[in-house]
C-alpha cells in the first residue's frame, strides 16, 4: 500500500512537472496561460487536465520545434541581411 501511495505521488509530481515546463515553453513564445491551455487541447484532443504525461510531453516537443523553427528563421534572416550589408559595401571604395 505505501509504495502504491509513493508511485502515485511520483507519477503526480512529474505530471506536475510537465504542465509547469508546458506552460513555462508556450508563455516563452509570448502565448497566454490561455493561449497555452488551448493550444494544449487542440493538439492532444484532452481537456488540460485529462492529459497526461504522454500527452504533456508531445507538446513539450512541439513548442520545442516551434523554438527552433524560430530559431532557424533568425539565422537566416540574419546571414540575408549580412549578405545584402556586403553586397552594397563592395561597390563602395574606403
């Protein structure tokens, strides 16, 4: 009976865990708590509190991929501008 009690308390504590981390990586994006619940929701098909640790860590990966999308954007957002920066400095002369 204890240890049924123990592992449940530890399968709680790490649901816990991962609605903090959702929430943590979609307010990250800028997105409301509600914002967050929502799109939470959507993906799982769940009421936020009917999803589980399954469901909690498929849209840790999802906001993770978004982060990187993001990411990659910027770099390439940035080598394009560096580029056009050089492009218009080598017609000039010093």
């Amino acid at each position: 009976m204890q240890h049924d009690i123990a592992a449940g308390a530890a399968t709680a504590s790490a649901t816990c865990e991962l609605r903090r981390r959702v929430m943590e990586l979609g307010t990250g994006l800028g997105w409301r708590r509600d914002e967050v619940v929502a799109f939470t929701e959507s993906l799982t098909g769940h009421a936020w509190g009917a999803c589980g640790d399954a469901e909690l860590e498929a849209v840790c990966r999802e906001y993770e991929a978004i982060q990187r999308e993001i990411a990659a954007k910027r770099l390439r957002r940035r080598a394009l501008a560096e580029a056009i920066l050089a492009q218009g400095h080598r017609g000039q002369e010093p």
